[in-house]
C-alpha cells in the first residue's frame, strides 16, 4: 500500500517538475528552499505532518494552486475540505433562516406593542370617560357662575382615582394630616431643614407604585409649643385676669 503511494506520488510529483521545465528533486530543493529530506517525505504521502510553509513554497515553485497539491498529494483530506464547505454552506443557510424568524418576531413584536398601546388607551379611556364627557361642561359652568361650589365638581375626579388604583398606585399621606417627617417619602417646601421623626403637615399628596416611589409627599414643618412657654403664657393671662378683677373691686368701692 506504501509502495504504491510512494511510486504514485513520485509520478505526480516528476509530472509537476516537468511542468515547469524542473528535472530532479536535487534541482527542485534548490528552487524551493525545501529539504530533498521533505520532498522524499512528500512522496510518502507524509504532507499532512510536514510544515504549511512547505506546501506554499512548492505551489510557488511548480506554479500549482494548493488546493490541487493536496488533491494529488493528500488526496483523503479533499472529502474532509468537501465536508467542511457543505458544513459552512448550512451554518449560513441555517443562519439565513434564523435572520427571517428574527425579522418576523420582531414585526410580530411591533404589531402586538401596537395592539397592547390601543387595549390600554382604550381601558384607560372606559375608566375616565366620565371625566372627560363632563368636566368641559362642568368647566363651563364654573367660568359662568364662579360662585359655583367646587365640591360639586369633585366627584368628576373619582375616575382619576379609580384609573390610578388599577394600576396599583397608592398616595402616601392625607392631605392637612400631621406626621412624622420621613426623608424617603416627604419633601419639604417651606421652612428650614428637618431631621427625621420631626413633626409636619401634609401639603400634597405624594405616590408610590408597588415598591417604586413615584412622588414625595410635599410637607411644611409643625411648629411644637414648648410646654414651659405655654405654662409662663397661662400665668402672664392669669395675672392679667387678676389685675383686671383687683381694679374693677376698686371702683366698685369708690361708687
């Protein structure tokens, strides 16, 4: 089996030299730099273990493309090459495939956010539409007659309300309440810095959604009577109480 490799090669390679007007392996190791060594290891078909370098220096020299040495030389790692290029021509096919089920998702994905954006202006829309059939009538009528009473208008704003508790979004605090100051939630809007647990009064409502704070509640501080001020106050009221009643004794007595 050797044998007829090596006679085989020695053919091709002879035929190749011929080519190129090349007549011994002595005179082809002089033109290609290449060691009589590697080109008798050529022969025995041993191109698979021998250097890449090699191989382009005798395509160089028997003007031959590599690919052909290796289908004279190496013939078995032609169906490898064969296989290799199948294999490349169905990664891309499969990759053209993959690119058209992206692009489909993503037009699918773009139809559905448009259909998800109108069912939630048109859930939005049923919950308000009180609001907005009446308030411009109700604005109106306002603008003609201000003494009109605002808490008549305000239950036009329980859809607001309702919209906002649908989607999960609480107030923190009530309005006019007095509270204990919580930097994380309340802002200030007046007055001079706050420490924590210091007293306020809930100017406008804030919100939070889930664990998302969305809005601080704006606060104003509380002023806080010093006991003993108010005690002194009771007794500066006291004597005067006192003095007016000792003088009014006094002209009782002089009538």
């Amino acid at each position: 089996m050797k044998d007829d490799i090596y006679r085989n090669n020695c053919r091709q390679l002879q035929y190749l030299m011929e080519q190129v007007n090349i007549a011994d392996i002595r005179e082809l190791s002089r033109l290609s730099g290449i060691s009589q060594w590697q080109l008798i290891r050529l022969e025995y078909g041993l191109l698979p273990k021998m250097p890449v370098e090699i191989l382009l220096k005798l395509s160089d020299v028997l003007k031959v493309p590599v690919t052909s040495l290796l289908a004279v030389f190496c013939p078995d790692l032609m169906p490898v090459e064969d296989t290799t290029l199948a294999s490349l021509e169905e990664r891309t096919r499969e990759l053209d495939l993959i690119k058209l089920e992206y692009q489909r998702l993503q037009k699918q994905h773009e139809q559905q956010k448009e259909e998800l954006t109108q069912e939630f202006q048109q859930s939005s829309l049923s919950v308000i539409e009180p609001l907005i059939l009446q308030w411009p009538t109700a604005e109106a009528a306002a603008k003609k007659n201000p003494q009109l009473s605002a808490i008549k208008i305000l239950p036009l704003l329980k859809p607001i309300m309702e919209l906002l508790k649908r989607w999960g979004i609480e107030p923190i605090g009530i309005v006019a309440e007095h509270t204990s100051y919580d930097p994380q939630i309340h802002q200030i809007i007046e007055g001079a810095a706050l420490s924590p647990g210091d007293p306020v009064q809930v100017r406008y409502l804030g919100y939070r959604q889930g664990e998302k704070l969305l809005y601080r509640a704006k606060v104003s501080p509380v002023k806080v009577v010093n006991p003993l001020e108010d005690n002194s106050l009771e007794e500066t009221n006291q004597h005067l109480k006192n003095s007016l009643k000792i003088k009014g004794d006094v002209a009782n007595l002089l009538i």
